[in-house]
C-alpha cells in the first residue's frame, strides 16, 4: 500500500470517531455545531500526555476520552437547555472558545534536549509516540480500525437495545419523552458526554498519526463535515456515518480535477443529497424496510 | 387518588383554567366536558406537568404533585393520551410501547441483576398482552407512521397503559371516531376500570361520556358551572345553556 493510500484509509477511520460522536447527538436530536472541540480536547490531552509525560498511549487515550467527556458535560449543562438553532449556535460558540484556548496554551517542556509541547498558534510539534515504539503505519491503520469496529459493534448492540430506542424517541419528540416517564435533560447529558468521550478518542488517535496539531486544525470546518458525514450517510443505523465519511473523503479526493471549485461542486452534492434525502442516505425508512426483510427471510 | 385544590392557570391575562376544584375517587371514571377553550386540556396539560400551575395544589394519593416535572409524575403513576395523537413515527408498534415502559416497578427490574432474573422477559410478556388488549399484535413490527388512524389511538391507549398507571387521562379519545369504534373504546374503558384504573376522560362525543362517566364536571370559561351523575348533567339547565345546546 502506498502511503497516499494508507494516509488516506487512515484519516477515513479517525474522522469516523468524529462522525459518530455528531451521529450520536443527532440521534438525540440536537445538532451540534462543537464536536470538533472534544476532538481538539482529546488531541491535546492525549498528545501532552505522551509526549511530555511519558505516558502510554492507551492509558492517554482513557484519559482523555474521561477529560472529553467532562468537557462535552460541561458544554452540555448550560447548551443542552437550548432549542434547535440556539444549541447549534451555543455549541459553534463554545467550539470557537476552545480553538481560542488552545491558541493561547503555551505549556513546553524540554524533552531529550529539545522544547517540546503546545506553543500556541505554532502548534503542538513531535506528538511521536508511535515512532518511538516502533509501530508502523500500517499498525496504526489497523489498530484505529480495530478500535473503530470495537466502537461500531458497541453502538450497533446498544441501538437494538431500550436504551437505543429511547435515544430515538428522545431526539424525535423530547416532550412526548418526558411525558412517557423519561428524564430528557439528564438523558442529553449522557448522550453529550458519550460523544464528547468518542470525539476525544479520535482525536488523540489523530494527534499520533499526524505528529504535528495545531488549533486550525479544530475550527468550523471540521464541525460542519463532522454533521455532513453524519446526515449524508444516514441516521437510520451507526454504518451510515461511517459511509458518509468515507463518501465525503472519497468526493473530495476524487473532485480534485475541478482544481479550486471542488468545494463548490461538493457543496452542491451535499445539498443535492439532503434535499432529496433529509434523513441520509441509510435513513430510518429504509433500515426499517431492510431488517424486516431479513427477518421475513428467518 | 386525585385532588385538585382551587387549581389555576393564567396565559397572560386568559384566566384558561381559574380555581377548579375537582376530585376523582379510586376507581371512579369522571368526566369533565365542556365548549372548545373552556379549559379542559390545560387542566390534563396541568395534572401531567406540561407547565406549571398559577395558583393552587394538586395532590396524587396524598402527596402534593404541583411541583414535580413530567417524567416524575408518569413514574408515580400518572399517563395520558393526548389531544393530537402523538407517536413516535419511526418507531415500531412494539417499540412505541417499549420506550413507555417507565413505571417505578419497570425501572427497579431494570437493575443489572433484575434483568437476568426474569425482569426481561416479564417486560416482553406485558407488551404481548398490551398488543392483544389494543388489537394490534399483527401490527407489532410496523412503523407508527404507517398505521391507519383507528390503530394510532389504539397504539396511543396502549402506550399509556405500558406504564402501569393508576390514573390514566384520556384526552378526547374518541374524537374522530366512527359510532363502531367508539362502542369498542367504551369497551376497553370500561376493562380498564374493572382492572382498578381510575380514568379522567375528557371528551366532546356524549355518546362516550354517556356510556361510561360515573360523574361528571362541566367546565365553562374556566370555571365549574356543575357536576354530577350522568342523569343529572343531562338535566341541568346552566349545562344546557353553555354547552348542549338547549333553550331552557
């Protein structure tokens, strides 16, 4: 495999995380504008971690999903009370406050001879971890993907089960929720903090393959196609953000004949998709429609 | 098992619900009927938590309720239908009344050792008897969205019981009804009363109310203008005057 390729096949895995956390959001229905921000949280942590402490990777990586998690908990306190496009642009706001803090994080350490650490707008350098224990970046690749996989299967369990179809309920009628015996507020916030702990998980996963973070690299953008991999791919199971990403990546590498106007090409594909398909393309309908088929067949 | 102590409801300066008092016994089926905007859904809207009571106390078996939030009120034993029907669209029949499952009971066997001690397959029991009583278990594995307009009621009534309440509020559940349907409710209502649940029904067709009520209390701007045995609404002459229609 060469290594365009594999940089490839391995961001399509680490921004999956990120997919799935505004998946996860989206399924409570809320759309969050900030999920990059616990991507960016997770980066940081996980890659100060490492680098200045010497930390391994996976108890970093614990760390940090726990640090993502208390961040997106307490976004989600005040946020959550929001409606619709308030707690969208509640969380923009709160996204852009943490891209903010990162620019004025300056916290280096000299590490065999050299300054290592956040430095602001320059960025975080030498993230190397995985260099210094010898992995290979086709390691990498199937690690994240091994992570990716234990990740889906434990969302594919929990959509089948109550808690699953209550997320549902929740995001489709939040007052009919409540009026069914559901704490909708309390149950919001353990949604946020589970995608604010995956969020982060993709992030400290991005900050070792790519060495080098800084805090351009968690703005808006990143925001917005973390929703568009989500609606694109559908709501109606935890594979359809998945395939929104790898369609995403997939458009966007394949667009590069149209040179400078592939964002617009791609924008107008994206907005082409969710008019004729508001729900994704693996929208609840035909998921619905897809199992019941299955079970017929039994 | 319900008391509403001079319980009030302003939006702005529309006095919608102002002062009711009203008691429902254990067991009782009481009525409140009345003219469109007479108050009769804020006050469900009221004893369900929807939004917060003006002035005045609610009291639930005892304990004054006025403060709780929605979800609190369905655990201690309190489930409705509503106006609009409202259901989860894309989720099935089976789910609609999955997610329902919240009573305290349900919650507690809900527990990590509850659960494998039969707590699972005793929830999947009700659901099947839920699916039976409401004539929808051929549907089980439909979407809500695609049921036709009898079986939404139905499913809606279903899922208000999947909470095992002991006060149930039915807000016109017949309306839209053809004769034929509205003899098979009366049925279920009256079921359900056998089974010890107390119902407060709201509801515009007389036919329902008639049939079933074992009191009544009629609402006007607001306001209890009279209440009593079927009979004897039928008879009063203020009753008439507001509502049925009547010259006297």
């Amino acid at each position: 495999m060469d290594d365009f390729t594999l940089g490839l096949l391995t961001n399509v895995g680490l921004f999956s995380f990120l997919a799935l956390s505004a998946y996860l959001l989206l399924l409570a229905g809320e759309m969050s504008f900030g999920q990059q921000a616990f991507f960016g949280v997770g980066a940081y942590a996980g890659g100060i971690l490492t680098t200045l402490y010497g930390v391994p990777l996976p108890l970093a990586a614990l760390a940090a999903m726990g640090l993502g998690a208390l961040a997106a908990f307490l976004v989600g306190l005040p946020t959550l009370r929001l409606k619709g496009l308030y707690f969208a642009m509640a969380t923009l706001a709160a996204a852009e406050i943490a891209r903010l803090l990162f620019e004025l994080l300056h916290f280096q350490r000299e590490i065999e001879g050299e300054l290592a650490g956040p430095d602001g707008t320059q960025g975080f350098r030498g993230i190397r971890w995985i260099f210094e224990q010898g992995i290979e970046a086709q390691e990498f690749l199937l690690l994240t993907y091994a992570l990716l996989a234990l990740v889906l299967a434990a969302l594919l369990l929990v959509e089948r089960s109550r808690l699953g179809v209550t997320l549902r309920s929740v995001g489709e009628d939040p007052e009919l929720a409540a009026a069914l015996g559901v704490n909708v507020n309390r149950f919001k916030l353990g949604v946020a903090a589970s995608a604010g702990a995956l969020a982060a998980l993709g992030g400290v996963l991005f900050a070792h393959h790519n060495t080098f973070i800084e805090p351009r690299n968690f703005d808006i953008m990143l925001g917005v196609h973390s929703l568009a991999y989500a609606l694109i791919g559908g709501l109606g199971t935890a594979l359809g953000p998945l395939l929104g990403v790898a369609l995403d990546i997939g458009v966007l590498e394949g667009s590069r004949i149209f040179g400078g106007a592939r964002m617009i090409v791609f924008g107008g594909l994206v907005a082409v998709l969710l008019v004729l398909r508001p729900r994704g393309l693996l929208d609840e309908a035909l998921v619905h429609c897809i199992t019941s088929r299955a079970l017929q067949r039994r | 098992m319900l008391d509403l102590k001079g319980v009030a409801r302003y939006f702005g300066g529309v006095r919608a619900v102002d002062g009711l008092e009203l008691t429902v016994g254990d067991g009782e089926i009481v009525a409140l009927i009345g003219p469109n905007g007479s108050g009769k859904s804020t006050t469900v809207n009221l004893i369900a938590g929807v939004f917060p009571l003006s002035a005045g106390a609610i009291y639930f078996r005892g304990e004054d309720i006025g403060g709780l939030p929605t979800h609190r009120r369905l655990q201690a034993g309190i489930a409705r239908t509503f106006q609009n029907i409202r259901l989860f669209g894309q989720l099935t029949v089976w789910q609609n009344l999955w997610v329902a499952q919240n009573a305290l009971e349900d919650r507690a066997r809900r527990g990590f050792f509850a659960r494998w001690l039969g707590g699972r397959a005793r929830a999947r029991e009700e659901i099947f008897q839920l699916l039976e009583f409401s004539a929808l278990a051929h549907k089980q594995d439909e979407l809500a969205a695609n049921l036709a307009f009898g079986e939404q009621r139905r499913l809606e009534l279903a899922r208000a019981l999947a909470s095992k309440p002991k006060l149930l509020l039915l807000d016109e559940p017949a309306a839209g009804m053809n004769s034929e349907e509205i003899g098979q409710l009366r049925e279920r209502i009256l079921s359900l009363r056998q089974r010890g649940v107390t119902i407060l029904l709201i509801e515009h067709v007389m036919e329902l109310v008639m049939g079933v009520a074992d009191r009544i209390a009629v609402l006007n701007f607001g306001q209890k203008i009279a209440e009593g045995a079927p009979a004897e609404i039928q008879a009063d002459a203020a009753v008439r005057r507001a509502y049925l229609g009547g010259e006297a």
